[in-house]
C-alpha cells in the first residue's frame, strides 16, 4: 500500500510557489550586478560598483539611521510590550481576557497606512497633542513631533506592539506556574518570583519578539515615508525613490540586497548572544 | 516593615495602572481619528467645533476608494484561497510525509516572514517584467500568495499537530480509502484550523501595502495604496472617515474569529495549566 498517497499532488503546487519566489529574490540580486543606464528601463551589463556606491556618505547615513530607528523601535517596543504580555496571560476572567485580545490584535491587521494615518493626526502640529497641550496652557507653540526621527519611533512601536505582545505572550503561556508557585511558597515576595523565576523563563520569547520587532521595523516603509517626511529615510524610502523616481533599479536591488546582509547580520548576532538561553526547556 | 499585603495591593494597583497607560497608547490613535473623521471643517482641528457625518459619505463616493476596494477585495479572494489551498495541502505533506528537499522548500517559504516587503515587491516587479507579464492583477495576487503563504502554513500545520490520527486509523481499519478518509474524517476535523488559515491570509492580503505599492499600477491599485495616494495629496478627513469604517470593519472581524473559532489557541497563548 502507498504510504503517501497524495505526496505530489500535495507538495507540486508549493514547491511551484517556491520557485516562484527564489526566481523573484535571484532577479533582485541579478539586477543589483547590472550598470544603471540613465533614461532607459533596461539594465546595463554586469558591474559591481552598485555596491561600491553603498559606501558613500549619503547612503551610508541612510544605512546607520535604519539600524538606529530599527533597534530604538525593537527596545522600546519590549520594555511597553511586555507589562501588556503579561497582563493578557494572567487576567483570569474571560471577558476581560476577551476585550484586551482584540484590543492588541485589531491594530496588527490594520496596516501600516491607516495606523501612520492616525499618527499623523496625533503627532501633527494641529494635531491632538499640539491642541491638547496648548489649551492646557503648557506650551505657547506646537512641539515638533512630525518630521522627527522621534515621531517616526512613537509610531513604528505602535505598529509592532500587537506582534511582540503576541509573541511574548505565546512564551509566557508556556511556563508551568508551578515555579512560581513553588518560589512564593519558599517565601519569595512577587517582585523576587518575577525577576528570578518568570523573567528567565520568559527570556526566548523576549528573543524571539525583538527579532521580529527589528525585522517588521525593517521592512516599514509608509511609517517612515509619511511621518520622516524626508527628513528620517530609512532603506524602503530609498528604495522606493530610487526605483520610481529616477527608475535606478539596480540600485534599488543593490539597496536591497544589502538590507537583506544587514538584516541576516543582526538577527544573526541576536541568535547567537542568546544561545546560552538555549539550556532553557520551556513545556 | 511595610505588611506584606499591603505591599502586594500597592504592587497589584501599579501593574494595573501600567496596563491601562499602555492600553490607552494602543487605543489613542483610533480614538483620535475618530473624533477626526466628525469634524465638520476640512481642516484638521481639536477639538472640532462643529460636528458631521459628511466625511462618510465623501469617502463613500470617492471613486480612487471605491476602485481600490474593489481590487482589493479580487485580489484577496484570489490570494486567500490559493495560498489556503496550496498551503494547506503542504502543510499536511509537512506533517505526515518525507520527501526531497522538504526542509528547504519550508524555509523558503517561511521566509517571507522576515525579507523586508518592498524587497519582495521590487523582486516580483523585476520578474514580470523579465517574464514580460504586464503589471495586472496576476502579478500582485501571485506576489500576495507567497506574503500571506506563511501564515496559513502555520495555523493549519498547528491544528494537524492537535489533530488526533486515531479517527483516520480507524475509518482506514474499516475499510476507506485514502482519499476517502482525507475528505470525510481529515477536511473536516482540520475545518477551524482552515477557516482561521483562510480568514489571517484574507485580512493580511487586504491590508498588505508596501510590496502592493511597488507591483500594483493605477488600474490594479488596492485600497491600502489608494489610501496612501489620498494621504500624499489631500488633508481633509475623507481618509479619517474611511479610517474609522475600517478599524470597526476589521475590530467585528476580528472579534468574530475570537468567538468562534478562540483567537488564543490560534495564537498559541492559552495559558497551559
């Protein structure tokens, strides 16, 4: 008898996507080696001082103020993620449960436009806190918030909270309250149980969060673009610039391929500085 | 001494208090784009002075809001049913077979997950235009299957794994066949797992921007892209109105799928006891 009786019917459609994709992400790498000819759609011939212009100052910068935002974003996101992680995980009744789920998750499937949309409603110089401030009598002329990599930070958290208490959340579920059940019993006080017992514990979801958190912030682009209003560039403006307003595609594709190293970089050095929490067996 | 329950009250109304700061963080612009979208001048001002529905109605009839919603929803029917169908069915390879390259043609497909969405945009612009494919629909519901692809893979290879294969043996002990087990003990076991797959893909595609922005054009554009072209050009609260019809769109949804089908165990975060 076959033991796997659909196996190509089930795996032929995937492996097609598949393809698909790995052909999508080598033309994006085939493309970052081509010359750009100016005026034309078609690359030139294959070269390699796309990524010799990588070094230069301006994209340089545009490189560094990525990483910043991206690893201001990841932290802060972290430290306000976690209290609401917590909470969602040991609220006991159901409701409430309930409300504070859709509270966190609505916003995750909202996307970047409506989300940066509010922001700059909130952030703006007519905006809530300008007008709040001011008819409170705090400030005489509206803060700058747009514009400034701090509103950018404010909300790109906004828009990785829902993943990162998602995942957070996820790990901290998994641990038996047994432990701290047995700390508090030997005598430790609620703040000792946590830092000791349940902070540990809940540590490779905390890794797993700030990869994802680093990653998203990444991938931004209508956050950056509306909010940074040209002041704060991440690489997706860049690109997106560079491609449709002077239609250089291969060094968009160049830009491309170096946040791809980039990202791999990090996320790498993320997993690699938390191998020793590997010891930990979370059921 | 401070006594040990008063202490943990003290600590008790912090936390609370934390939550709520946080909550209220989550909430905020929602609530302001709400009072936003009443107000009656074109011009953004807090608090509005004069209050209006008409907002509603200009976004109603916006026709570049209406085209891309329109487009938006081919483009997710498209997409949410085809990564279903081919994500469903390797997920369930996943989980019971060996083969060739299994490994490799998983992570391929996860990792979307982290590659960056204007990367997989500007990838899938370059190969239809490589392929020489015009940029309509095909192009972004192709791009879109393989965004939303790891998601479904995920939420039905979660159910397969707290799926019992003690009915499957039995029905195949009594003398069905494979084919027949799949389709009336496996499919219908699997169903919440599927219908959580399908509606995750459904929303993420409808909502999906970056990488819709590069591979859409004026004709295929969705209502995200639409959005943010209202955004670059206009100020009045049109895109407020719309912002709110959409918050409590996906808000009903997303409360639905939490009562029927429990968005914690989706989420792998029921508390384990």
């Amino acid at each position: 008898m076959n033991q796997q009786p659909f196996l190509r019917i089930f795996t032929a459609p995937a492996t097609l996507c598949a393809v698909g994709f790995v052909a999508a992400m080598v033309a994006v790498l085939q493309y970052s080696l081509r010359a750009y000819v100016p005026g034309s759609l078609d690359p030139g011939g294959f070269t390699l001082a796309n990524f010799a212009d990588l070094l230069k100052p301006l994209y340089a910068r545009v490189f560094l103020d990525t990483v910043v935002v991206c690893a201001m974003t990841a932290v802060v996101t972290l430290i306000v993620g976690y209290p609401l992680a917590y909470a969602l995980v040991r609220v006991e009744q159901p409701i409430l449960r309930s409300i504070l789920l859709v509270i966190v998750v609505t916003p995750l499937f909202l996307g970047e436009v409506v989300r940066t949309y509010a922001w700059i409603i909130v952030l703006g110089n007519n905006g809530f806190i300008n007008s709040l401030l001011m008819s409170l009598g705090l400030i005489g002329k509206p803060l700058q918030l747009m514009f400034t990599p701090f509103g950018v930070v404010v909300a790109l958290v906004h828009v990785t909270l829902p993943v990162m208490v998602i995942m957070l959340a996820a790990g901290l579920s998994h641990i038996d309250r047994d432990y701290s059940r047995a700390a508090e019993s030997l005598g430790a006080g609620p703040i000792r149980v946590f830092l000791t017992v349940t902070l540990p514990l809940s540590l490779p979801g905390v890794v797993a969060g700030t990869t994802t958190a680093f990653a998203w912030t990444f991938s931004a682009f209508a956050t950056p673009q509306l909010i940074g209003g040209g002041r704060v560039n991440m690489i997706s403006n860049l690109v997106y610039q560079l491609g449709f307003s002077s239609f250089n595609f291969p060094f968009a594709a160049t830009l491309c391929v170096a946040g791809l190293a980039l990202t791999a970089l990090v996320l790498g050095l993320l997993q690699l500085a938390s191998r020793p929490l590997r010891k930990i067996e979370v059921h | 001494m401070i006594p040990r329950s008063t202490y943990q009250r003290v600590l008790g109304w912090v936390g609370l208090l934390t939550v709520l700061v946080i909550v209220a963080f989550l909430v905020l612009p929602a609530a302001v784009v709400t009072i936003a979208a009443f107000n009656d001048k074109p011009i953004l001002s807090f608090p509005p002075q004069t209050w209006s529905w008409r907002w509603f109605g200009r976004a109603l009839a916006y026709e570049d809001f209406r085209q891309g919603f329109f487009n938006g929803l081919i483009v997710t029917a498209w997409s949410s049913t085809i990564a279903l169908c081919v994500g469903g069915m390797f997920a369930f390879a996943i989980d019971r077979y060996k083969f060739p390259l299994k490994s490799a043609i998983e992570g391929i497909l996860i990792s979307p997950l982290v590659i960056p969405h204007f990367t997989v945009g500007l990838g899938f612009l370059i190969l239809a235009a490589q392929v020489g494919l015009s940029r309509g629909f095909a192009v972004v519901v192709i791009c879109h299957v393989i965004l939303v692809l790891p998601f479904v893979l995920r939420s039905v290879y979660v159910s397969l794994r707290n799926l019992d294969q003690s009915y499957e043996h039995a029905a195949a002990s009594l003398g069905a066949g494979p084919l027949r087990v799949l389709t009336t003990v496996t499919l219908p076991l699997l169903l919440p797992g599927l219908v959580s797959g399908w509606l995750f893909a459904a929303i993420l595609s409808f909502n999906e921007f970056t990488a819709s922005l590069f591979v859409t054009s004026q004709r295929t554009q969705t209502l995200p892209v639409a959005m943010y072209n209202y955004v670059r050009e206009f100020a009045d609260p049109s895109m407020a109105a719309l912002s709110v019809m959409y918050i409590v769109g996906t808000a009903a949804l997303i409360a639905f799928a939490n009562a029927f089908l429990g968005l914690g165990k989706v989420l792998n975060i029921e508390q384990s006891h």
